[in-house]
C-alpha cells in the first residue's frame, strides 16, 4: 500500500484517535447538570421516540429508556467518555469501536428523521467499523504496546 507521509496503519491510527476525539467532543459538550439533574437529554430522546415513524422503537424506548432515566443518561454520557477515551489512547480500542458502533446505530435509528443527526452517525459508525475490520490498535496504542488484540 502506497500512502502520503505516513504508512497505512498510521493513517488508520489517524482515524481512531480523530473518532475518539469527536467522541470526545460529544461528551464535553453535554451539559451535565442538565442531564444528570434534569434529565433533559432523555427527555428530549423521549420525545423524538413518541414520534417515531417505527412502532419496535416507540416500544423499546418505553421498555427500557423512559423507565429508568436517570440510569440512561448516565449511561450515554459515560460510555461517549468512555469510547473517546478508548480510541484516543488506544486501550480496550476493539471494545471502543464496537461500542461506538452500537451507539451510533441506535443513535441512527432512533434519529432517523433528522439529517443532520443522520450523517454524524452514519460517518462514525463507518469509521468504527473501518478501524474495527483493519485493527487500527496495532500501531500508536496501549494495545499494541501491552500486547493486546494482536
């Protein structure tokens, strides 16, 4: 493989971290508070779901989100911490990509009216799912350095 300046699995390595630091953005510019306090952020997922052209995510969301909101939303901000910190470093990074995956396809679906939302998600779980299938852990990571995933 022939690539500019840096080799191909440096620039995979390059995709990671840039993921993780969009999750990372993701994260930081939650306004806890409201989230945790408010639960705003669930309440506005609530909404979009009691909207939702598709019965099975109106259903879900009532099953397992709106009962438990304050656990959700604890959940969501932490993993997005979690994943951004995952992939920038590159610890646990498999784990990482498959959870931002997961997140990003929930994210999608239950968005799917919104476009903007719609790119964001589908851009992130592609990366995820490039640096998932080409291990973009073997090179800049604390994986590759502790040995893991090899």
């Amino acid at each position: 493989m022939r690539t500019l300046w840096l080799g191909g699995a440096e620039w995979l390595a390059v995709l990671r971290i840039g993921l993780g630091l969009w999750w990372l953005e993701s994260w930081r510019h939650k306004d806890k508070k409201a989230w945790f306090e408010r639960g705003t952020g669930i309440l506005w997922a609530s909404e979009v779901a009691d909207r939702h052209r598709w019965e099975f995510v109106r259903r879900g969301f009532a099953a397992v989100v709106r009962p438990r909101p304050r656990v959700m939303a604890h959940a969501v901000v932490h993993a997005e911490l979690a994943i951004g910190l995952g992939l920038v470093t590159g610890l646990l990074t498999p784990v990482a990509l498959a959870g931002g995956l997961v997140l990003n396809l929930l994210y999608l679906v239950l968005m799917i009216h919104d476009w903007a939302e719609q790119g964001q998600n589908s851009m992130m779980a592609l990366i995820s799912l490039t640096a998932l299938c080409a291990m973009s852990w073997q090179t800049w990571s604390l994986d590759a350095a502790f040995g893991l995933f090899l």
